[in-house]
C-alpha cells in the first residue's frame, strides 16, 4: 500500500473567495512539482452561504490570469468529520480561524493556522476577503506566494 498522502483543508467564509484560490494556487503548485500522490487538497466555508456553488467569477477570472483553474471546485461547508480527515487545516483569517477553534475538538485544534503563517514574518496576518473590496490579483499573489512556502516546508517532512 502507498504512504498516506498528506490531507490539507483550506477554510474562509464562504468557499467561494480565498480558499478556493489557496486551493488552486497550491494544487497547481503541487502539480508543477509532479507530487499530487502526496497530497489530498480541498476546501470548505465556515458558512453555507454558497454550498454547490463555483467559485466567485472574479476569482476564477483572476486565476485564469495566472494560468491556475477553479472551474471544477464546488462550495462546502466545514464538517465536523474535517477535523479528524485533515493533516492541515489553514483559515484564511482571524474570524475564520477563531470559528473554526470554536467547532474543532481539543485534540485537533493543533491542526489549525492561518494561511498567510506559511509566509516568514507574515505571522498572525489575514488574507482580505476580496468579495467587496476587490483586490482578487493582490488575494491570488498572496495566497500563492503563501502555498508555495507551504509546499517547501510540507515537502522536507515526507
């Protein structure tokens, strides 16, 4: 049997913003470096707002500028099982994060950071949330600088 693939979840508000994004900028960073049997990669929302939704057109378009493609992603809220299937869990901000301590067992809660914490010196930092204020370039730069840091230091552990 293979080793276990290391099982990342990537959490904002809705699904249909940044995780979605962290999800593509990672998964195409994964791909880049031919190691996609090493990884099992998905997100989710704290909220149900936008379940079986794509992700917002603006951040499909914005990704789709940087050759990375959401199409195929759907919008999902966070469940309980997450906490016990995921290896990672990454919010996208404090109010995320802060939901997710609210839900996630005690014996998981190891298992929650913010994204942008992959970025030295960026500790305790949030990824705007682009669904009003825009800013879908800067959010895509951010969270793919943020995966590319992530990829490194999860790729020295297997």
């Amino acid at each position: 049997m293979g080793k276990e693939k290391i099982k990342i979840l990537f959490v904002c508000m809705g699904n249909i913003c940044r995780s979605p994004t962290a999800e593509g900028t990672f998964r195409s960073q994964v791909e880049k470096r031919d190691v996609q049997d090493l990884f099992e990669i998905d997100s989710a929302g704290t909220h149900a707002y936008h379940v079986g939704s794509q992700p917002d057109s603006r951040s499909q378009l914005s990704a789709n500028k940087f050759g990375v493609d959401l199409s195929d992603q759907r919008g999902r809220q966070v469940h309980e099982s997450d906490f016990y299937h995921y290896d990672y869990i990454f919010a996208m901000d404090a109010s995320n994060l802060a939901d997710l301590q609210f839900i996630c067992p005690e014996e998981h809660q190891h298992k929650l950071s913010l994204m942008l914490d992959n970025i030295p010196k960026n500790n305790g930092k949030s990824v705007p949330d682009p669904y009003f204020e825009g800013r879908f370039d800067d959010v895509f730069e951010m969270l793919n600088r943020a995966s590319g840091f992530l990829l490194e230091t999860l790729l020295k552990k297997v």
